[in-house]
C-alpha cells in the first residue's frame, strides 16, 4: 500500500556527468553549513531535528517495535536554505539519506489553526535568483523509518537529487530544535 | 492663604497623579502582555480518562493546584509536533523552579500507531516532567470535541500511509481547572514561559 520515495542508498548513479562532478565537490570538504551546487545553486544551513530511536538506548525486546507506516523508526524532519544565483530555473525532486528508510519532501500547513502535512507531489522549484527556504512549519524533508538516534551535534550525509543540478550530497547537523 | 490653598493644590494633585501612577504600575505589573487567547473568565474544561504509560487512567482533575498545558499531536508527525513540545520543554526550562506548578499532557491522536508507552516516552524526550497518552478513537473523539481540537485522519500518497491532521493550537489549563489560554501555533517559549508565570501568580 506505501510507496516508498527514496530507498536506502545515499548516492544514487547521477544522471550526467556533470551532477557526478557537482556532487564531488560538494563532499570534498566545504564548510559545514555553505555546501555549493554549482555555481549558480547553493545549499545552505542544512540540519536535522535530533531523534531518539528507543532501541538505542535500551535493547528492545523482539517485536515490539510499533509499526509507522514504513518501518519501527520514528520519524523526523531536515531542513535547508536553497539560494540560487541566476541561471535557470531548477527543482529540488527528491532527498535520500542512509539513516531513514524513506525520505519525502512535505509541506505542512496551518491553515484555521489546523495543521496539515502533505507530500509535495511535484518537488520544491527553485526560481533564477531566488532563495527557498525548508523550515520548521513548512516545507521540509521527511525523514521515515530512521534506523538510529540522532543527538545535537552529530552529521548526518543527506543527498538531494535536482531536476538539472543532478544529486548533491550535504553534511547536515543534527540540532535539538 | 491663596499660596496655601495653590499649594495645598498643587500637593493633592501630586498624590493624585502619584496614586494614578502606582495604580497604572500594578495594572501593568498585573497584566503582562500575553501571548495567546486569554479566556477570562475561564471556561468549564471537561475531565477526562485517557490511557497513560503504566495502563492507568489520566485526566486534567488529577493535577488540580498546578496549571496542565495539553497538547494534541502524534509521535510520528515531523514538523509540526515535535517543533511545539520542544517549546514547551523550553518554556519549562526558562520557568526553573516554578515548573512543577505545570503539567505538560500530550495526548496522542493516533492511536493506532501511538501506544500509551510509545506517546509518553516521546513526550519526555522533550522534558523529563511530560506525561504522554492516548484513548480509543471515542475517547479521542469525545475529549477533542469538548476541547474545540479538530483532527483528521488522512490517507496520503507515500510512505507514510495516513497522516492526521489536527488543531496546532496548545490550551492551558488554570490551577482549578478551567480552560484559561489558548496559544496559537507559533508561540514562542519565552511568550509560554512568561504567560504560564502570569497564570501561576494569579
């Protein structure tokens, strides 16, 4: 009945070979929070909502993992700042991450004092010169199903897949927020 | 004479505007700017009976003398919930001693994914004092109506099956019981902190 939005693997075959080289570049030890895409896209401020998986702390006893749609692990939440300098348009598509066994891009919106969060069916556009903000109460990138706990200062690799910058691995810090 | 009386004058309206002033300071100091929807008088808050941790059955009346914050959400929600308990946490840091005169309940809206157990250990996560818990969906309906929270269970595309959609909105409950606050979803902790410190000196 789920479908699942990115499995397991970080980095998946990019799909030019420019995305291969703007993917190594951004592994290749930027700084922590400035992770260039290329030179017209810039990923920045890329965090993660530390979690707690009950297993880690605790053996827990077989079977008694509660089932959340997707697999035993909570859920949590990374966020991001896209700046783009020019050129043209692009999309943020899709995200991956090892430690979570699904990963969507999701709104939630509080509309009437109603919270409601959405799967964002058509990906996150990234307009010429603009910047998009993934934060707290609204876009964000959900993290499923994740396999281990998270505690304020650890990283975590997060690749993000763009319709023409191709995937972009960044070290997103996990933060107690 | 006439200098007398002009200063007899001029000292009874000095009182007089000394008198305003103290009554202005205490109103001041009386009313502090708040950060929600003060409710006052406060409106009958119903008891209830959900499920805590241990099996047992939770409910506002339990806490009388302490003012409970109650929070509806779910443990799988990313955003949203997480973000609100964390203030709250916050907020309880930020009140230091005075923090045990509030009783934080998250009471979880999916039930079916939310255990008792599960409910309380994530509300801990954010302040070891929070207590977490859960009913059957009737329970859940009747509790929710008679606090005005609206939620949904909502099937959507992608892995996560459903999602439920519910009120963001966090309500505060005064020493005696009656629904006295009610702060909107992007109340900060510094805003909660300083209305529950209001609520707790009166």
């Amino acid at each position: 009945m789920t479908r699942h939005g990115s499995s397991n693997h970080c980095l998946r075959l990019p799909a030019t070979a420019a995305g291969l080289s703007l993917a190594l570049i951004a592994m290749a030890g930027c700084g922590a929070t400035e992770r260039p895409a290329g030179p017209e896209l810039e990923v920045e401020d890329v965090w993660v909502r530390a979690v707690a998986v009950a297993g880690d702390a605790v053996a827990p006893e077989p079977g008694t993992g509660h089932p959340s749609g997707h697999g035993a692990g909570p859920n949590t939440a990374a966020y991001l700042t896209l700046r783009s300098h020019g050129g043209e348009a692009d999309r943020l598509v899709d995200a991956a991450t090892e430690v979570a066994s699904a990963v969507e891009l999701h709104r939630t919106e509080v509309v009437d004092g109603v919270m409601r969060m959405r799967q964002v069916e058509d990906g996150v556009p990234i307009a010429p010169g603009s910047t998009v903000e993934l934060r707290p109460g609204g876009l964000h990138i959900m993290l499923m199903g994740v396999s281990r706990t998270l505690a304020p200062g650890d990283r975590v690799d997060l690749t993000l897949h763009f319709e023409r910058a191709g995937p972009v691995t960044a070290k997103a810090e996990v933060r107690e927020r | 004479m006439i200098r007398t009386r002009f200063l007899l004058a001029g000292a009874a309206l000095a009182l007089l505007a000394a008198l305003a002033a103290v009554a202005v300071g205490i109103r001041l100091a009386a009313l502090p700017e708040l950060h929600g929807t003060l409710l006052d008088p406060p409106l009958p808050a119903a008891e209830f009976a959900l499920t805590s941790a241990d099996g047992g059955a939770v409910g506002p009346q339990d806490f009388r003398g302490r003012l409970v914050v109650l929070f509806f959400g779910f443990t799988n929600c990313p955003d949203v919930c997480p973000l609100t308990m964390h203030r709250l946490g916050s907020a309880m840091e930020e009140l230091g001693d005075r923090a045990d005169q509030v009783q934080v309940i998250l009471v979880s809206v999916d039930p079916e994914r939310d255990p008792p157990a599960k409910v309380d250990e994530y509300a801990k996560r954010f302040h070891p004092s929070f207590i977490g818990v859960t009913g059957s969906d009737d329970e859940l309906r009747t509790v929710t109506s008679s606090y005005g929270i609206y939620y949904a269970r909502t099937e959507v595309e992608g892995a996560l099956g459903y999602t439920v959609d519910h009120s963001a909105s966090t309500l505060v409950l005064d020493r005696n019981g009656g629904l006295r606050m009610i702060w909107p979803f992007d109340t900060t902790p510094e805003g909660m902190a300083s209305d529950l410190r209001y609520l707790i000196r009166r």
